[in-house]
C-alpha cells in the first residue's frame, strides 16, 4: 500500500512537473514529448518484467523485491533534480523498478502461504487482500502530492517524499523473515504452456479497454466497490472454484466489454468496471497459480502485468481513438464468451501437479 502511495503520488505530480511552465516551476515540455516519456516508462516497465522473474530466479524473490524498491527511491529523488533533457533517466528507472519489484512481490506472495492453498491465510485471501492494499494506496497517491506540496510549494519536495516512502519499503523488505522455498513440482509440459498463451490470448484486450474506460474522476466508486467485493471474494472462493474460475473471469471481461463499447464514462460504467476488476485481476492471479508450477505461475503474473501495461501504452496518447475503444471492447467481448463457454476445458489444460518434497529456507 506504501509503495503504491508513492508511486501514484509520483505519476500524478510528473505530469504537472513536465507540462507546467518553467516560470511555474515545471520544466515546460510539449504534451508530445511528455506523452513520449509516459511512453518510456510504460516500455521498460514491461521489459523489467521478465527481468524481474529472472533476478527471482538467480538471486532470490526478497533480494530482487529490495533491488526494484530501492531504484524506485532513486528514481523518484532524481525527478525532481534532473533537468529536462535528461528526464528520460528518471523515468526508465521508474519503468525498471516497477517491473522488478512487481515480479518479486507476487512471487514472496506465493511463498509466503506455501502449505496454505485452501481456507483462512491461502494464496488466494492474501492475494486479495494485496489487491485492496493496492486499490487503497492508488488512492492515497494524490494525497500524499497535494500534502507535500501544499506544505512545501514544490513538486521536487513531493517527490523527495515518495523517496523516503520507497526507501523505507525497500528497507523493510530487506529485514523482514527469509521465505520458504516454493516445493518442487512436475515439469511443465507443452500443454500447459499453449493453454497459457491461449488464455492470454484470449484476455489481451481487457486491459486496454478496461484504461481506455476507466474514469479518474470516479475513481472513489472503484475504491467502494472493489474493496468490500474483495473481502467477500476472499472468504467465498471456493463458490467461485466450483462455478469455474476461467467462466468467472468470462464474464468480468464481458462486464468490461460492455462498458467499453457503449461508452459508459458515467457512475454505472464504473461500478460494472470495478466489479470486472475483482472477477478478472484478482481470480486470474489469485486462483489459477494454485497447484500450479511455480515457474508457471511466474510466467502468468507476467504475461497478465504485460497486458495492463499496455494499457498505458495505448492511453500514452493524448486522445486515444474510438476505433481502438471499440476494437478492445469487442476482443474483451469475443474472449469473454470463449471463457465462459471453454473455460473448464482450458482450465484442466493448465494443472501441474506438486511434489511433496519439504521446502527449505531460501537467501
């Protein structure tokens, strides 16, 4: 929630920072070069990504969480004191520690509930509950930039803070308990790998119609829906594993479609968006990673994070078309069905069974 505080602070302030006039304090760039450096950030987060899944690999998920924390620190520091020409720095290190520390942070998720898949404490509640940590910390992040700034007349003072929020995270991963090992399992076939790109496949349009639909002015409606659905999902799963988790996440992506074919930037449009959100990014991440392949969960976490980035990519645009809106909306409609019609088939495709093998204590 603190590291969301800080980075939704962050977004919020350099877009003030590169836009205001330099008489005003901003650096005073054109809305094209600022949409080329949003871009930037966008671009390397996604490519962080799969770097962060190999830093888990080879030096552990607590030490790469630590990495992607603490260059977000620097990063944030560096935006307010740079000069303009060299702004694109800053921002590829934002980009770069958001897709570090995102990787590490699901997979000391994982660990941290190993032996509890089922019931009070499972992947699936802690899961959740990291999503309303989430929700809430976006939140915060505009809050957090006008209190710093009110109380310093300066954006470079509000970032500072984001810093200091950044470095103690990245501070208190660093001493928190070394997480048990994820336990051995069967190796990953074929099958479950196609069933993976087909899953997302069928998804990629959700993400850019969900940012192309999202209205920021309502985003305290989100707040309200998606936190109490959360809980009562959390203590409910097991409903929603018997209807289907795949079918469940058809029908968020068809909510969505909705939303984004009929343009509905009013109060409805967010509710039904918000209620999408908890039937797709929490089920997808916190219910199909179970009895899964560590190393195929990894590679959902990323494959789904890849498709909220663009998202921003697409929304990197001033105005982004009607046509794209559409387009989206229709891929999110057409996939949605495919779930909810095929989603148990495709679902069996994706299990890998556990061995019992004792974890041990990981670096």
């Amino acid at each position: 929630m603190l590291e969301r505080a800080a980075y939704w602070s962050v977004r919020a302030g350099s877009v003030l920072h590169l836009r205001l006039d330099t008489s005003e304090g901003g650096l005073g760039l054109t809305s094209a070069d600022a949409a080329a450096l949003t871009q930037s950030r966008a671009t390397a987060s996604i490519v962080a990504l799969w770097l962060g899944v190999l830093l888990v690999v080879v030096i552990g998920s607590r030490t790469t969480a630590v990495l992607g924390t603490g260059m977000l620190a620097v990063a944030y520091l560096a935006l307010g004191l740079v000069p303009g020409d060299a702004m694109l720095v800053p921002f590829l290190m934002i980009g770069a520690g958001l897709g570090i520390a995102k990787s590490a942070f699901f997979v000391l998720a994982a660990q941290a509930t190993l032996g509890r898949e089922r019931g009070f404490g499972s992947w699936v509640q802690l899961f959740l509950l990291l999503h309303i940590a989430v929700n809430i910390g976006g939140f915060l992040g505009p809050v957090v930039l006008g209190v710093s700034r009110d109380a310093w007349s300066s954006l470079p003072a509000a970032f500072g803070v984001s810093a200091i929020i950044a470095a103690l995270v990245s501070l208190g991963l660093a001493v928190i308990p070394a997480p048990p090992r994820l336990p051995a399992v069967a190796p990953v076939s074929s099958r479950n790998l196609g069933a993976v790109f087909v899953f997302f496949a069928l998804v990629l349009g959700y993400q850019v119609a969900n940012d192309l639909a999202f209205v920021d002015g309502l985003a305290a409606i989100n707040l309200i829906v998606v936190v109490p659905l959360c809980l009562l999902t959390a203590f409910a799963h097991g409903h929603v594993e018997r209807v289907g988790a795949l079918s469940v996440i058809g029908v968020g992506l068809g909510l969505t479609a909705i939303v984004a074919i009929a343009g509905l930037d009013n109060a409805l449009g967010m509710v039904l968006l918000s209620v999408a959100e908890v039937l797709t990014l929490a089920l997808v991440l916190g219910r199909l990673a179970l009895g899964r392949s560590p190393g195929l969960a990894a590679l959902m976490v990323v494959l789904w994070t890849t498709t909220e980035r663009l998202g921003g990519v697409a929304l990197s645009d001033t105005e982004p078309s009607s046509l794209l809106r559409t387009t989206a909306g229709l891929w999110c409609l057409l996939g949605g069905l495919a779930l909810v019609i095929w989603g148990p088939r495709l679902q069996a495709l994706l299990q890998v069974s556990h061995d019992a093998s004792t974890p041990t204590t990981a670096p």
